[in-house]
C-alpha cells in the first residue's frame, strides 16, 4: 500500500512538472519516501520500493518528458555504477576487522571457511531446484489451462541455473545487519555473516561467472529472435502511426503543401527501411544512401565543432555560447550514430 501511494503521488507530480532537474532529484527520494512510510506502517520498505518502481515504470512512458529521461538515465547509469562500486570498497573495509574476530572464536577463520562454502553449495543446489521445480509448476499450469506447453530443454534449464550468481543485492543486505541490538550489545555473530556473504558472492561470481560461457555453449542455446521480433513490430507500428498521423498535425498547424509532401518523402523513406527485411535491391540501395548521407553529417558536425571551439579560443564568444551550441550538436551527432556506437 505504501509503495502505490507514494507511485500514485509521484505520477501526479511528475505530471506537473517539466523540469528535468527537479524530476532528477524527486527520482532519487523517491525510493526512500516509499521505503520510510512503509517501515512507518510496519511494513516491508523493501516491497514499498519495488512497487513504487513498478508503478512508475508502467506510467512512465505517458508521464515522463523526452528532456527529463534522457538526464535520468544518465545520472542513474553512473549512479549506479558508483553504488555497486562502493559496495564493494566497503566490504574491503569491513572484511579484515570480520577476519579478526572470527579468528578468535572457536573454530577460527577454517570453521568459518567451512561454512561459508557449505551456504555456498547450498544457495547453488537452491538455485537449481527452484529452476526445475518452477518449470514443472509451469508445464502443470498450461496443461490445466490448456495452453499450448511452453517447452524449456534440460541444457537450457542448466544455463538459467548456473546463471544465478549472487552480488550487490546479498551484499547490501549483508551490510544491513546493524552493529549493535536494541540493548547496546554487539549484534551476534555479524562479522560471520559479512564474511560468509562475501566468500559466496566471490565464489559464485568467479566459478559460475567464468565457466557460464562454456555452460552456454554446452547447451547449445537456440537463437533468441523475441527480442529482435519484438523491436521490429514496435519500429513498424510508430513508423505507420507517423504517416498516418502526419496529414492531421501538418493541417492543424497550418504546414504549406509542399513542406507536407517534403515531410510525407522523408517518414515514407523511414517507413520502408523499418519495414523492409533487406533483401530487395532497391531497399539495400536506399540503405546505403541513408548511411552515407548519415557519416556526411558526422564529418561535418567535426567540423562545426572545430569552428565552433576556435571561436571561444579567440575569445570571440564565450564558454556560456560554446556550450549551448555544443549541447545542440551533441543532440544531432547522438541521433546520428548506431546504436551500437551511441551505447
């Protein structure tokens, strides 16, 4: 409850608010307004959180504006990149005082070993039987709805088993385990519960991280085309929805007869590229077309930025000029590239 509140007001602000900025900022308190109103209530902050992110990745879309993404997904990226980081530096800060003081209890640092390896092998052979124990749940639900059967071969259960190494989340709630209890006393055995987080995140990722592609390979994983399948229907319908919508945008805006037909060559070209498999000599033709008049455009924003920076240089505009235009050319060189050289 909690988490669709604190989502259902977010959706109304950020229906409210065209500042990339501030959206920015109220992305990041959002998780913790979720979190602390649902440990208010006596309820899980963590099932708060992840609600509240379902709700807003479901009216995103609608609700989010183009300027207001682009930023967030930039600063997320390195944000999260930052935190998984740190994760780690302070479990390099936490360990060595862990192995201290689990080398003076009974049993030491080899009784520990032990059993971190045995919660190792247990947390693998989980992973394994909840594959396979979810696979015959959903084989049993098809037949009882009779649906077709969705059918998963055994190799390709091994690869989505042995794909279950554990990281940032384990350790984060590894790191949770507070210092002291209500009482003032050290928590039990906390340092025994960081080390053994640790040696089964370091094991997981290192044997199954390291031998995944060789299992992968093993299986002899079919081609996924869902993905490809999926973008194709979804580039085909925005390229129909464009030319179908923009007769009714150019006559409500008033756009001259020629701009339109300028407009309806352009959207058509894109059409076809989107919607054509590559094999005709003619869509081939226009593809390369399109490529060379597209690494023309790259040659030439150099070249504008080359003219652009020896102008500040020469003191003849200033750095307040340079980045505004420099913005603007970042924007078009970004439309410009693949895909593949954008990430």
């Amino acid at each position: 409850m909690a988490g669709l509140l604190v989502g259902g007001l977010v959706t109304l602000l950020r229906r409210r608010i065209d500042a990339p900025l501030e959206e920015g900022a109220l992305s990041l308190l959002t998780p913790f307004a979720a979190f602390l109103l649902a440990q208010s209530l006596k309820c899980s902050g963590v099932v708060a959180v992840l609600v509240s992110a379902l709700v807003l990745t479901y009216v995103g879309p609608t609700v989010i504006r183009a300027r207001s993404r682009l930023q967030a997904h930039a600063f997320w990226d390195i944000a999260t990149f930052l935190i998984n980081g740190s994760l780690w530096v302070f479990v390099g800060v936490q360990i060595p005082g862990a192995i201290d003081h689990i080398a003076g209890e009974d049993g030491g640092l080899p009784r520990a070993t032990v059993l971190a390896l045995a919660v190792t092998g247990v947390v693998i052979a989980t992973r394994i039987a909840w594959v396979q124990a979810t696979t015959v749940l959903g084989h049993t639900v098809d037949r009882v709805l009779k649906k077709p059967t969705r059918h998963v071969g055994f190799r390709q259960r091994c690869v989505t088993s042995w794909a279950g190494f554990r990281g940032a989340v384990s350790l984060a709630a590894a790191l949770a385990v507070p210092m002291t209890t209500n009482s003032g006393a050290p928590f039990p055995d906390r340092n025994l519960i960081i080390f053994v987080v640790s040696v089964v995140i370091l094991v997981t990722v290192l044997v199954q991280g390291t031998s995944l592609p060789t299992v992968v390979r093993w299986a002899r994983m079919p081609e996924d085309v869902a993905h490809a399948n999926e973008l194709q229907l979804a580039r085909t319908r925005s390229a129909q929805a464009a030319l179908d919508a923009l007769p009714t945008v150019a006559d409500e805006l008033g756009v001259a007869p020629d701009l339109v037909k300028h407009l309806e060559k352009e959207y058509e070209e894109r059409a076809v590229l989107v919607m054509a498999d590559g094999a005709d000599s003619a869509t081939s033709d226009l593809a390369e077309r399109n490529d060379l008049v597209r690494r023309v455009r790259l040659g030439v924003l150099q070249h504008q930025r080359q003219a652009v920076t020896t102008l500040r240089n020469q003191n003849l505009i200033d750095d307040i000029v340079l980045r505004e235009l420099q913005a603007a050319m970042d924007l078009e060189e970004v439309q410009l590239l693949d895909p593949a050289d954008a990430e």
